[in-house]
C-alpha cells in the first residue's frame, strides 16, 4: 500500500530544474514525506524529507502544499548523474521505526 | 563509518538449494529492513526487525522464508528450497534507534537456476 501517486516518467534538460509531484491525498497528520532515488538498480539513496515546511539540502528541495496532499521534489540543476528512478513515500514516525513503502515511482531521464 | 554491507553481492542457487543472504548495518543502527525488487519492479517490503526481534514481517511469504537480526553478528535472510521466481535484488537497510532515515546497501542478486 503506497499511499502515493507519481508520473511514471520525466524527462528534463541538463542543467535545468526538474520537478518530480507527487500526490498524497490520504496522507496523515504524523507521517512525513520522503523521497528516495535509485540509480541503474544499486541501492536507493535517500534525498530529503519533511512534515509541513519546505525543505532544502545540498541535494535538493522539497515543497509541500499547505494541505500536504501533494509534494514537489525539486532539483535545481539537473545533471546526467540524476538519471534515476525517483520514489515518494509517506511513513509515520515512531520510536519503534517503521518501514518505507515504496511505489512504483517515477523514472526521470536528464538529457543533454 | 562503513555503510550498509550486503554480502554476497552476486549469488546463484539450484532450484531447491537454500540461500542466505547477509547483512551487516552501519555502526550504531538497531534497526534493519529487508526488501526485495524483481526485474523492472519496485521495491517490496518484506521484513523489519530489532536486535532479536522481528517487529514486522507482514511483507513475508508464508513459506520457505525466514529472517533474524541476532543480539551479534549479521542480519540473515533466509531462502529454503529456492524457485525460480525467488530470482530478485534483495535489498537490506538499516536506521538508528529514535531517528528515521534508513540507509540503503547495494543488494544480493539472486539467481536461481
């Protein structure tokens, strides 16, 4: 059960943003959003996550509607390395953890 | 501070031969996930356990199926009697107690022949 909704595929130009949605209309007050990615099937890599405000890091940023039922996963200079399979998750944050479901997510081609 | 290591990184099994497959957390982590990716799909969840706990294993099949996280040593996944649909990526990851992102390894290929 994913909870979430993203486009199977993007395309983006080198060197522009690409901005990956994602829909999550049955997300809950306590579950934070967070993305992954998976490059050329090695091991997903985490990117960001957050609850309510938007959020940046060396990598990326991340900006959630303020009725957080949907996200958008932004890199600012898309580069031939973000070439990947990009996956949106929600997950409920304990003390006893809990795991990721991933979806099916979306494959994002930057191309030159 | 060594990432999340999956070893071995390539194995290939008869049909109905057993397979193990080994992981060992980045330092400090108490939780471990396993989840598992045929070919062109997306990544399942199959188990998440504590130093010697299994907590959820709601992603398991039934049978043939078994995972640990002993109090030393490696998390093992445990493949009995493989087929050939049990061919995947089997992916570990691993999280410190009280913060919540996991850390991936690079996975066991899986061959059964």
């Amino acid at each position: 059960d994913a909870k979430t909704t993203q486009p199977p595929s993007m395309d983006c130009a080198e060197g522009r943003a690409a901005n990956l949605p994602c829909n999550h209309s049955t997300i809950s007050g306590n579950e934070y959003v967070y993305w992954y990615r998976q490059i050329h099937s090695q091991g997903p890599q985490y990117i960001i996550h957050g609850l309510k405000n938007n959020e940046t890091n060396e990598m990326a940023s991340l900006i959630i509607t303020e009725d957080r039922k949907s996200s958008t996963l932004i890199l600012p200079h898309a580069t031939l390395r973000d070439t990947a399979v990009y996956y949106c998750i929600v997950r409920v944050e304990s003390n006893t953890g809990n795991q990721f479901y991933f979806g099916t997510g979306t494959s994002l081609t930057v191309i030159p | 501070n060594a990432g999340v290591m999956q070893n071995p990184r390539h194995l290939v099994r008869r049909r109905g031969q057993e397979a193990r497959l080994r992981c060992s957390p980045m330092k400090g982590h108490s939780h471990v996930y396993w989840y598992r990716q045929l070919p062109e799909e997306g990544l399942k969840f199959m188990v998440y356990l504590q130093k010697e706990n299994i907590i959820d294993e709601s992603g398991m099949p039934k049978e043939r199926f078994s995972a640990e996280f002993p109090k030393e040593g490696p998390s093992i996944l445990r493949i009995q009697q493989v087929v050939r649909g049990d061919s995947a990526a089997y992916f570990c990851a691993s999280s410190p107690f009280g913060t919540f992102r996991a850390f991936f390894g690079q996975g066991t290929r899986l061959t059964v022949v």
